[in-house]
C-alpha cells in the first residue's frame, strides 16, 4: 500500500512562466510577455497561459523553437550606481542594472531591491530558492547600509529609530543605528536592518523629519562591498554563497 501511495502521489509542478524563471532564461514578466505572444510550447504545444503547469525537469520547454534547458546556477554582486533601476525592463525606458552585466551570463534576478536613488551592493542570482532565503523575512539575514543624511545624528535619533517609529501604520526599526562621523550640517550614520520592508531606512528618516542624502548598502550578511567598484560586478566566491546559505 505504501509503494502504491508514492507512485500516485502528486507530482510538484509550477507555472509556465515561473518555470523559464526558475531555469535561468528571463525574468517571469519576461517569460510572461513570452508566452501571451505565442512564442513558447510546452511538450510541441504552444501554450499561452504563464500559469499552465510544468513539471520541471521532464517536460520539453522551447522558446523560438529553440529548447530551454536550466543554466548552471549563478551568483553574483554589483555595487550598483545611483539612479539606474533595479527591474529586468523599465517602462519608463530608464537604465537598469542589467546594461551593466556581461551579455554572456545567464539571467539572473536581484536578491531584494535598491530603489533607483539608493546604492551599493546588490546580489544578482538565477537561484531563485538561495534568492527566497535570503530575502525572507524571517531568515533575518541582516543588511548594513551607510547613510548621509541632513542632520547630525545625535545619540536620541539613534536612540528612536532602534526603538521604532510608526509610518504608515507600521513599526519600522533599526537592528542598530550609530554615528559614523558628522560635519556641521550633515553626518554619516550606519544602519543595521535584519527586516526588508520597502523604502524602510527613508521611511525611518523621514518619520523623524531627517532627510536622506545618501543611502549606501556595504554589507548582506557576512558579505561586504569591499574595493568592487562603482557599476562593476563580480561572481560570488564559494564560502561567500555557503555563509549566506546558512
């Protein structure tokens, strides 16, 4: 009875788009804009649903007429410029970060976000589940950022943004905050979230009427931006894939 239950047991599918996301090959609104025009069959067939069910790994997939197979997994980091996007495409034709990857990698997809005004480093990666770990709220992986902001932080702003502060209707806190250095006007503070929510360090400020300059991400976890360049990227080495992997 047993060996029968494993034998009928439900085999894990998953969408259609979700699929040439998982394998490597675009980005799931990409694969999506794929499919609605016709250009994917599944096992001969074309299929214009981005959720039609796949069984990854024994179902035939092609684009083009061309077949799709996984690509070899990839992980990367940029230190990604001030004012380019982080989305695979912008339909407001601004620059994205992808201008800045070699055309010879795989696809891979950000690790989180930077909004186009924010900086640093950013993971680029096409495996997706390391991805969701990371990015997870409950992994607490923590994020370092360093940021300027218009004011000099005194010990009762970092004592408020560790405390939290509300922003529309949520709690928003800083793991740690602590003054880097300060000029007359403006200073440099670091600040440590172990949570993702969005625009969260500009919300935090802007909640205490601070405003933000600059806003540099250094650090996921135990690795750091380092030397690497403005607009450059490097592949992740080893033990730093296996850290953040936990």
């Amino acid at each position: 009875m047993k060996r029968q239950n494993l034998k009928t047991g439900r085999e894990k599918k998953t969408g259609l788009a979700r699929a040439l996301s998982k394998m490597g090959f675009c980005s799931r609104s990409e694969a999506a804009e794929l499919i609605r025009t016709g250009r994917v069959r599944l096992n001969g067939v074309v299929r214009r649903d981005a959720e039609h069910p796949v069984r990854l790994g024994r179902d035939r997939i092609e684009v083009d007429g061309k077949g799709v197979r996984a690509a070899e997994k990839a992980y990367w980091m940029m230190n990604k410029p001030r004012g380019i996007v982080t989305t695979a495409a912008d339909e407001k034709g601004r620059a994205t970060v992808y201008a800045l990857l070699s055309k010879d990698l795989p696809w891979m997809g950000p690790v989180g976000r930077l909004d186009m005004a924010s900086e640093g480093l950013l993971l680029l990666t096409n495996d997706t589940e390391w991805a969701a770990r990371i990015a997870a709220p409950e992994s607490h992986v923590e994020k370092t950022y360093h940021v300027q902001i218009g004011a000099v932080a005194d010990r009762s702003l970092q004592a408020r943004l560790e405390a939290g502060v509300l922003e529309g209707g949520e709690l928003l806190r800083a793991s740690s905050a602590r003054l880097l250095r300060a000029g007359e006007k403006n200073s440099w503070v670091e600040i440590v979230l172990d949570e993702g929510k969005n625009r969260q360090i500009r919300r935090m400020f802007d909640a205490c009427g601070v405003e933000v300059l600059r806003l540099i991400r250094v650090a996921i976890g135990p690795v750091k931006l380092g030397e690497l360049a403005k607009g450059k990227a490097r592949e992740l080495m080893g033990e730093e894939i296996r850290a953040l992997r936990g």
